[in-house]
C-alpha cells in the first residue's frame, strides 16, 4: 500500500508533457492466441514470453449468445487470451486506456502485470471462479465498453521498447449463463505527432485535457487499476486542487487534500439501471487505513463523504439546492461543494460533495454513545435512526404500528452503527420511538400534558413537513428519513432529520404524482409500495397545534428565504457557479434532450430545465399558499400553540457582548440558556416576559473562552429552539 501510495504521488519525468493524439495498439478484432477453460490454464500464461503456440487463434470478440463474438467458444467457466504488439517507442507513449466490454467479468495483465479487472471479481481469483453478480455486455446493445485507464507513472513501469503482451481471463457467472463475451481494445496516448497504431474507433472518448482549468474545485482520483465495486471499497489515493484563486487545474501541485482513501460505488438507481455516471462513498483513511478526518472544499472535518454524480437531475443541482434550502430553517443539513473529477485519468463529470449524516459537533450535535454508556441519562442519547428500506433484527426493527396502507415500517439504526450498538441501547430507542408512536395512537394523544407532544420537538417536525411537502420529494417520510435523540438532560426528545437525498424533487419523478404542484406527498403514495409513509404525518395534520404551527411557520418563512424570489437566487447562484463545468458534463453524457429514469420533463436544453424548475417551485409555493391547513394566531385550550416568533442573535460571531431578540405575536415568558458544547450551562437570563413585538436579551460573555456556545431558549416553560452560536478571539 506504502509503495502504491508512493508510485501515485511521485512526478515523473513525463509530468510536464500531455497527449498530443490517441492510438489504438490493439483491436476486438485483431488475431489473439486463446484457450477455452476446461481446467486451470498452464502457469504464467498472462507472461510476456509465455509459449502460446499450442493454442488456438481467432479474430475476437470471444465468447457466445449475444452475436456480437467474432470466434464463438462452447459454454465454459473461462477463456484465457494473449495478444503480442510492438511498441516502436516507449517514451513517446504517456498512458494508456483498456477498453473491455465483457460478460460476465475479467482481469487484464499487461507484461505480467495486472492493469484492470472487473467488479465483480474479487480477491485470489482461480480459473473457474464465477463472475458475481453478472454482468452485461453494453456494445451489442448499442453501448461502449468500460474504460480502464493507466497512467503514467504506472504505465511507465509496465509497458517496454518492442514486444509487449496483452492477456485477458473472461469468467462467466456459471456454466448454465446464456452468454459470454470478451471485447477488449487497447489504446495510447502519444506525445508527439508520430505515428505508431492505428486510428481510435469512433467512440473512443480521450481522457480530459491536462491543460483544462476550472472555477470549481477538482478531485483526482486514481484506483492503481482496481476496479470500484458496490459494497465493497478498495484503497484509491485521491488529491484535491482547491486554489484561493479560484481557478484550478490538473498542473496544480498544490493540493488541499492529498492521501489515500477508501472508495465504492453508492447509489441504488446508478447502480441498478448502469448509468455511466455513478456515486461514489469516499472514506478518508491514513497509510496504514485506520479511518481519520480532515475538512474538505471548505467543510468541518469529517470522515466520511458522498461524491454524488447528478445523472438523472439535468439542473445538477437539486440535491444541493434542497440541502441549501435546509440549513435556512435553521437546522442541520448536509453542507455541499460543486466540483469535478477525474478518475483514472478519465474526466468523469461535475459532482457534489456531500456531508454524510453523523454525529459530531459540526453535524447531527449531540452526545456521544459509548458502550459503557447502559443506564440513567447516559443510555437516552445520542441516537440517530432512519426510516428507509432494510429488514432483519440485525440492522433494524418494524414499527409494531402498520403505515395507514396497511405496510410495515421499518427503523434502521444509523448512529450507532448496527454492529457498535448495544442491546440495551436498541431496546432504548426502539422503545422511546415506540411510546411515541402509542401515545400518538392513544385517545388523548394531542393532550397538552400526556400527549405525543412531550415525546418529540414538534418544531422539527413541522420543519420536515414543509420542507418535504414544498419540494414535493417523493422519497419522503419513509427513505432515508433520519430522526435523531440527544440525552434527556440536553432537551431529549425526538428531532426530525436531517433530510438526506433530494434528487426527486421538484417536479423530477414521473411516478407518485412527483410532477404535480398539487396534492400532498403523505398521500400521493402508491398503496402497494412496501416503503410506506407511517401514520404519524396523516395524524398531525388532524392536530390543530400542528396545523397551526406550521401554517405560521409557512408565512414566516414566505417572507424570508422561502419567498420565490429568495429561491430563485440560490438558484441562480449554482447556476452562474456550474456554467463552466455543466459544458463539460454534458459533452461526457449527453442527456439533455434525452429521458433518463424517472424524467417527467425533458428538457432540450440546461436552460429550459431550470425553467421547469422554477416554475415548479413558483406554482407549488402557491398551492401551499392556498391549501395549507392551519390558522396562524388562534388557539384552543389544550392544543394552543405559542405563535412562532423569530429569534435572532447578533453579532454572531461575537467578541465580547451579544444579544437575543424575540420578536413574539404575544405577551411570552422567555428563558435563555447560554451552554458550551457538553451542555454545561455558562449564562442565563430566566423567566423573563418578552412583550408582543419585541424583547431583547443582551448577554455579556466576556468570561468565556473562544469557541462554540449554543443558546437554548424555553418560551411558557417549553422547550423552543436550540441556536448556535461562536465566539471569536479578539
């Protein structure tokens, strides 16, 4: 790993030279040596040198069923193949790219060293290993193979003046599979204007230019010739050139990251419909793979990210536009980067970087679990479950109460990890959840006092609500759908979020009615899906106290950053920030114009998909408008609801003094905690009466040290919000 790590970072001596033009040294349909598997192949036949004159030859590509192969084979497990070339001059050629469509999987050597394999083969692999899962061949279907690119640091160390040889082993998934195919091609970079090979096929497509700069951020990632899998992650080493200037490029030596991480695919719908662009999940680790943090494009440290690949969201830009949308209700959600990488040595597009949801004072804050951990306040927090599609007692438990379409809803534990948790500390949370659940169930279920209100931060609850229903998100309340629990002596009831994966939102779905700006989401749901939306939300809305509360939640944040004109902007913003690298993205997947899974509108250019969008959010703001439940400003006896007020801090960050202004419909008590970051109470003012319209609150923090505070603020003796708050050093 050391000398990978080591090999990656080194600049050769072709570091300053780039492609002047791309060769093909090897076709599918060039003559190869071959033997069809019947037992294990003769040692070293992938070596140059081997004595391949006892085996049999043939144009490719090889294989059988799908008439796309040239020398067609009887079914077998594995077809080993070799093919010799002549390189006239090695230090002309700077990198190299393995093209193979393949079915079911393979690994490639180039001189005896392996250079590419696929996913699905993993590990020590014998001659009769099946490839698992399958896969399919993508030329025959009118697709392109898989490029495999090698670099040239590495290919420098491989490829020799002369004689050179390719061998390839195809594996099958089994003996009864219906096909097999090998469809490999070769081809070089070249530094000058020579010509050795011959002209690429019409789609080959080259790597990016090393001269191509960006107003983003770029991640370069390169794998060493292993192959990224799903569910099982390899080690990558990957740099990052994030100038303060603004503009970056793959000559940059700088990097703000530079090390090895561990990476594999993410992502269902990618994965499952074979979407040339993918996911990825990106762990950073040191030399010896023990997991670390580091901040990332301007982010808190963290371990942990998503390099999200828009594919099937032309605007490229819901998942940040949401997640943006998110943190303006005052509440964490994931922070986000636009940026663009290279992988292997392949421009693969515009991405996101994105926070993963975990636990740490810069994220989801609060308290640690630890094992030990089992009993009083310690065992009520932290806890981080979501509602999401999985089953088993390991990683999960059902609700014992069904979603209204008569579907179970299954909990899975996030934080902490299904395999870290205790019993003690999963009986704890499925438990709460489920006490919550009965007492919303429950006759008195919206009684002030025994009510389902003294289970959860009702607040967070109506944020999600509008939140999920303005961005008509048809994956919400019931995929990943985070709820989260801090200790009972830190506020210890249920929040909702932080919301995650927002690609099918606003107006991007085909199926649920996700295209409609009318109709709520709780009851758009399909009643046969299996991943249903749980009782809770169709109860609320029957709740005055909630009904209310968001309806004055709405028109608050109407006049603020959920005001269509405050959208538009952020809008405009992403986009202004991606014009440069959305050209490139769609020269590599040309999808405008094209329906990709589960497109309702296709737009036949970027500009006319951000017109969908806007147009989407401008008619579903105003069918909120119109259709919300709820009265702001009236009240029952036992369901009142104080009036939302807004609540500011300023200045925040602060030096030596800073206030806290309420800004209540009505006449409210106001008690105001001022707490580190362990929850040790530092300030205070109580019990204070904050008149209709304004009351400010000034605090004087001279005595505490620089760092993170948080303000907690209990209007009528309950609980209200939590507010971050730094102070600086002077």
């Amino acid at each position: 790993f050391l000398l990978f790590f080591s090999l990656f970072f080194l600049a050769g001596s072709l570091a300053g030279q780039t492609v002047n033009h791309w060769e093909t040294a090897v076709f599918a349909d060039d003559t190869f040596t071959y033997r069809v598997n019947t037992s294990m192949p003769p040692s070293g036949w992938f070596q140059p040198g081997f004595d391949d004159s006892g085996w049999a030859k043939g144009r490719g590509g090889f294989g059988y069923g799908d008439n796309d192969d040239t020398t067609l084979v009887d079914a077998c497990i594995s077809v080993s193949v070799r093919k010799v070339f002549q390189v006239p001059s090695k230090n002309a050629i700077l990198s190299a790219l393995l093209h193979v469509d393949y079915d079911d999987g393979f690994i490639a050597w180039l001189n005896g060293v392996e250079i590419a394999r696929s996913s699905n083969l993993s590990g020590s692999i014998q001659w009769d290993t099946p490839a698992s899962p399958d896969h399919e061949a993508q030329m025959y279907q009118g697709g392109t193979p898989e490029p495999f690119y090698i670099s040239a640091d590495r290919l420098s160390t491989i490829l020799v003046q002369g004689e050179n040889t390719l061998a390839i082993e195809v594996h099958n998934a089994g003996l009864t599979s219906s096909d097999l195919s090998l469809i490999p091609f070769l081809s070089f970079g070249i530094a000058n204007t020579s010509v050795f090979f011959r002209t690429p096929p019409s789609w080959f497509s080259p790597p990016p230019d090393q001269n191509f700069s960006s107003n983003l951020p770029i991640i370069i990632i390169n794998t060493n010739g292993q192959t990224i899998a799903k569910d099982r992650d390899i080690v990558a080493a990957m740099k990052i050139v994030d100038n303060p200037s603004g503009r970056n490029s793959l000559l940059d030596t700088q990097y703000s990251y530079n090390g090895p991480i561990h990476i594999e695919y993410h992502g269902q719908s990618s994965y499952y419909f074979n979407w040339p662009k993918k996911s990825y999940n990106i762990e950073l680790i040191d030399a010896s793979e023990k997991e670390i943090d580091a901040p990332l494009l301007g982010m808190p440290p963290g371990n942990d990210w998503d390099l999200y690949g828009p594919y099937n969201d032309k605007t490229l830009m819901r998942n940040a536009l949401c997640y943006d949308l998110a943190r303006r209700f005052g509440r964490y959600a994931p922070r986000t980067a636009f940026c663009e990488v290279v992988l292997n040595g392949e421009y693969i597009g515009l991405f996101v970087l994105i926070e993963k949801i975990r636990r740490d004072k810069n994220r989801v804050n609060i308290a640690k679990l630890d094992s030990t951990d089992i009993q009083g306040d310690d065992l009520t927090g932290g806890y981080i479950v979501k509602i999401d599609k999985g089953e088993g007692y390991e990683y999960a438990w059902t609700s014992p109460y069904l979603a209204p379409t008569g579907k179970q809803v299954s909990f899975l534990w996030h934080y902490p990890k299904y395999y870290k948790i205790l019993q003690v500390q999963k009986d704890y949370i499925r438990n709460y959840i489920t006490s919550f659940e009965t007492a919303l169930k429950s006759p008195d279920w919206n009684n002030a006092v025994t009510g389902y209100y003294r289970y959860i931060d009702l607040q967070s609850f109506v944020d999600y609500f509008l939140f999920s229903e303005l961005t008509k998100n048809v994956d919400a309340y019931r995929i990943s759908a985070y709820v989260h629990k801090d200790k009972d002596s830190k506020g210890g009831k249920l929040v909702m979020g932080p919301t995650w994966d927002n690609d099918l939102t606003f107006g991007n779905a085909n199926y649920y009615h996700g295209w409609e700006t009318y109709g709520w989401v709780i009851n758009s749901i399909d009643p046969g899906d299996y991943f249903p939306v749980p009782f809770w939300w169709s109860r609320f809305l029957l709740d005055s106290k909630f009904t209310s509360a968001a309806r004055c939640r709405w028109e608050e944040l109407r006049k603020r950053f959920l005001h269509t004109d405050s959208i538009y902007a952020v809008i405009d913003r992403f986009s202004e920030l991606t014009s440069e690298a959305r050209i490139r993205n769609f020269e590599k997947y040309p999808v405008l114009g094209q329906w990709v899974w589960p497109n309702y509108y296709v737009g036949n250019t970027y500009s006319g998909e951000i017109v969908y969008m806007k147009e989407f959010i401008a008619d579903r703001a105003r069918w909120m408008d119109n259709n919300l439940p709820g009265t702001c400003g009236t009240s029952s006896d036992d369901t009142s609801v104080i009036t939302i007020p807004e609540i500011d801090v300023y200045p925040n960050p602060f030096t030596d003094e800073f206030s806290v202004v309420l800004r209540p419909e009505k006449r409210v008590f106001a008690t105001v905690q001022v707490v580190d970051i362990t929850g040790r109470q530092m300030l205070s003012v109580g019990n204070t009466t904050a008149d209709q319209g304004l009351a400010l609150l000034r605090f004087n923090g001279t005595t505490l040290p620089p760092g993170m505070y948080f303000i907690r603020v209990f209007l009528d003796n309950k609980f209200y919000t939590v507010i971050k708050v730094i102070k600086q050093k002077k």
